[in-house]
C-alpha cells in the first residue's frame, strides 16, 4: 500500500529556496534527514543500497534563509574557555552551530537569538502555534533573554539563557519538559523547578531531557521526562516518568565545568590543580542512552549498548583508556582518546558498525555483569581524529589531515553525505 | 533485521495516521494500524525507509470488539500558551 506521512513538510526544500538580496547563510549541513522531503507523495518505496532516494540530498546543501543573518553571528568564536591552563580542545562544538534533532527542527543561536524552523507540530518551535515552518523564525517569547544553549529532541526543546534559566516547550506528555505536568506548551516557558539554580546546559532526547546544573561547589545532572529505559539515571529501579527535575545519580562528586552543544559535553575538573582533564558526557539526546566520561572513567547508564539490560543509573566501567570526547547515536557511541584515536560501542545496526572484529575493552563493574563491545574503528591507521559525531545510525569525523570529514554508517538518506544513499561499515 | 523490539504501551496512538506510532531515526514515525494488530501483524514500518520495528503485545487486546481492549494509548494533551 502506498502510504506517505501526513507530517511532510510541504513546500520547497531549503536547497531550492531562494529570496533576492538576503544574506546567505553557509552551513555545510551534516544531514537534512527529513527535512529534504520536499514531495508530499513520498511513496513507500524502499531505498536499496544505490538507489537514489527522491529529493533528499546525499551532499552537502547551502541553506538559504531569507531572514538576514551575518555569518559572523552564525559561527562566532568561543565564547568561553573555563580555565586558561585546561589542554586546549580546539573543536569543541560551538553552542552557536545548528542543532539538529531527530524531529527535523533546526536551533540556532545567534548572538543570543534562537531562531527554529523545521517540525513543529508538537510546539517545539516555540512560535505560540503547533506548525511546521520552512524558514526560521525568530522565537520572540525569548527577545529577552541571552539564549547560550539549545536542544532539539523528538518533539521538544530546551533553552538556556546565559543567567542560567531553562525554558522548554513542545510536548510534554511524559514530563519532559520539566514543570510537574503532562501538559505540552507551544512556547518556551521558563522551569521553575531550576529558579534558584544555575543551568548550563539542556539536552532534549526522545521523551526526555537531562540538564546540566552549576553549583559553587559541585555541578549536577538532572533528569526528567520518560525513564523507562533508564536514561534519566535518577533512579536505581526502573520508573516510568518524572515531570519534575530529579538528580541524576552516581554523580554527586562531580565538578562540571563547561558544557558544549550536541549533547551535553561536560569538562571535569578534579580539585586537585594539576590534574585537569577534558572529558566528555554525551548523552544521548535522541534515544535513551547516557555516556560520561570523568577522570577517565567510562559511565554509563540507560539503554544498554549492544546488551538487553538497562542501566538505571550511571555506573563506572573499568577501562585503561583516557577519551576526551564522545558521540551518541541511537544504538552506538564513538569514544575518542587525547591521541586521536577512535574506537565505537556498540553499533550492531548501521553505525559503523558490520565490522566483525570487535574487542572487548570496557567491563562493566561487579553490578552489572554484562559486557559493552569497544571496537577500534577501521580504517583508520596513523589518521589522528580531532573531533567526533553521531547520527542516530551514522558516524563522523574531522580528521587532523587538513580537516578532512569522514562519514560512516546508515546512508539510506544521503545523511554521509557522500553522493549516494549506501551503507559503510568504515570511515569514507 | 528488525530495528528495534517495541512494547506497544510505549507507541503513541496517532489519530491523523489512525495508527500507533513510534520515532524512526530518520525522523518519520514507525506505524501499525489497530487492523494490522488485530491481524496479529508484528511489524510497524517507516513509510520513508528501509527500517521497521517489531511490536511486542498481547493480541488478545485487539482481536474481538475494539471495545474489550484494554490499551490506552496517549492521550493528547492540553496545550498551555505562556
């Protein structure tokens, strides 16, 4: 039977798009997904490997917005560096790049402005209304404020604001939006649950959010929304949903001093002066997994990788490696070491991920028996990689040989970017 | 190969697609219809790609009269306006 989603976006795509005398916004897009479903009649027609998928672009596309945006406000430089002496990460994600949630709505701040396009029929937009909008718009209940930080999940987001407050919007009905109801909202409403806390980052999942609090003395981690698979860590038994915020468990020694977009990216610094490390949590802000790396320490919690069993909150695995840096998508994580080097958890789908020569390097603790699979990415031999990401079934890198990207994984939509719609097990 | 294995509590009813739905990686939504799990059908699929997921339930809930089941999909909720 023929079937197409009613939740197409009508109308042009962003590549087609074109306004005289508007500035141009170069964004190399990492992948459109959706958003490039320009025709309402997007039959069921399966995609084999080669087959070119209809009007999705399988490279890299000039988004064109008709609002005038510099591209100086797009990408503007880091707006913090936590701690002179910390080893300087020199790609750490700009809270200004667009954010891409699996609900195809695009955040993007500028200069403290958010502007949302994309899905929006849940109210995540913010715009007061439950459309979809081709071209961004301005999300004016936030003028006021200095936005620092976004999140797109599923059918929410979040903003933080450089005072430390938190708004979300979109749909609530598992209480991820953090205001002890079930109710959505269709423009950012301030969580009250936070008021008298400082918010540093926000990272909106399926049906869930977690959130990144500052303190003078320790940093926590929140959660709230859907925690059935244990993602919100909160808990050691398994729960439903909460509405209101909850702390994350197991990580109640942590100082956290910085957070970067894509994920929460957490930088931990121990109290003792001369050991200052870089570490990553990267939780996985579209299905239900979470990764923190502090001290060198592998935690993890919610969906399990490669095993059946969730974990209900963080639990330290014992590895003898040191990763700066991590990546999640929706059934792997990609760990990256100070010395360039990249290996993968899990990724029995299309992550990465046919690759049969898989070692066994992290153990959970004496808790949970079970084994996480980390493999030593292919492909890779005397490349040093800067910088990791993650799809929710694809991979990339930017390598240190001149910034060269390489793309891996599920490429039914083009999302490699690599001029055809096939699979690769390896980095291309 | 089946994406994932998903218990039919955890897909949302969705009244525009009159089917149970649930997120696909691409962005679209998994989809199976009250007909097609009444036919004891397991596999919900994504109208733009390859993927599909297994639906776990009880077909006991949907064979019969629709009024005997006792799965209570989400409802939609009041949308409050700041």
């Amino acid at each position: 039977a023929k079937r197409f989603s009613n939740r197409t976006l009508k109308g042009e795509s962003f590549s087609t798009k074109r306004k005289q005398g508007s500035l141009e916004a170069e964004i190399g897009v990492r992948s459109m997904e959706a958003n490039e479903r320009v025709n309402e009649k997007y039959t069921n027609k399966k995609c084999g490997a080669g087959e070119q998928v209809q009007r999705a672009s399988s490279a890299p596309v000039t988004l064109k917005t008709t609002t005038s945006l510099s591209s100086s406000l797009l990408f503007p430089p880091l707006q913090q560096n936590p701690s002179p002496s910390s080893p300087a990460v020199a790609l750490t994600p700009l809270p200004s790049l667009p954010l891409c949630g699996c609900s195809n709505e695009f955040l993007i701040v500028a200069g403290g402005r958010v502007l949302t396009w994309g899905r929006g029929t849940s109210g995540q937009l913010g715009h007061g209304d439950m459309v979809n909008s081709l071209n961004p718009k301005p999300v004016d209940a936030l003028q006021s404020f200095v936005i620092t930080h976004g999140s797109a999940g599923w059918n929410h987001s979040g903003f933080v604001s450089d005072t430390g407050c938190l708004f979300t919007c979109g749909d609530g009905s598992f209480g991820q939006l953090g205001h002890g109801d079930y109710s959505s909202r269709c423009s950012p409403v301030n969580v009250l649950y936070f008021s008298s806390r400082h918010v540093e980052q926000i990272v909106c999942g399926m049906r869930h959010s977690l959130a990144l609090l500052k303190g003078n003395v320790e940093d926590h981690v929140y959660g709230f929304g859907s925690g059935k698979r244990g993602q919100l860590g909160t808990s050691r038994d398994r729960i439903q949903s909460i509405s209101l915020p909850q702390i994350t468990l197991g990580l109640e020694d942590n100082k956290i001093a910085s957070i970067s977009a894509n994920g929460i990216i957490v930088q931990h610094y121990l109290v003792r002066p001369k050991d200052f490390y870089q570490f990553d949590i990267n939780s996985l802000p579209l299905y239900a997994s979470a990764l923190l790396i502090s001290d060198g320490h592998l935690y993890i919690w919610g969906r399990g990788f490669g095993s059946t069993t969730d974990v209900y909150c963080p639990h330290r695995a014992s590895v003898s490696l040191t990763f700066t840096q991590a990546a999640l998508g929706w059934n792997h994580a990609l760990l990256l070491t100070g010395d360039g080097t990249v290996f993968m958890l899990g990724g029995n789908h299309h992550g990465g991920l046919s690759n049969p020569q898989k070692t066994i390097l992290v153990k959970h603790t004496a808790e949970q028996s079970n084994e996480a699979l980390v493999g030593r990415i292919p492909n890779l031999d005397g490349i040093k990689v800067l910088q990791v990401a993650a799809g929710a079934e694809h991979s990339a890198l930017v390598t240190g040989k001149n910034g060269v990207i390489m793309t891996w994984g599920w490429g039914e939509h083009g999302q490699l970017g690599l001029g055809n719609s096939d699979d690769q097990t390896s980095p291309q | 190969m089946s994406y994932d294995d998903v218990v039919i509590e955890d897909m949302e009813w969705n009244n525009e697609l009159q089917a149970f739905t649930y997120p696909c990686p691409y962005g679209d939504l998994f989809q199976i219809t009250k007909d097609e799990l009444k036919l004891g059908e397991e596999i919900a699929r994504c109208p733009s790609c390859s993927l599909y997921i297994t639906v776990i339930y009880n077909i006991e809930d949907f064979s019969g009269d629709n009024s005997k089941t006792s799965i209570e999909p989400s409802k939609q909720q009041p949308v409050a306006v700041a």
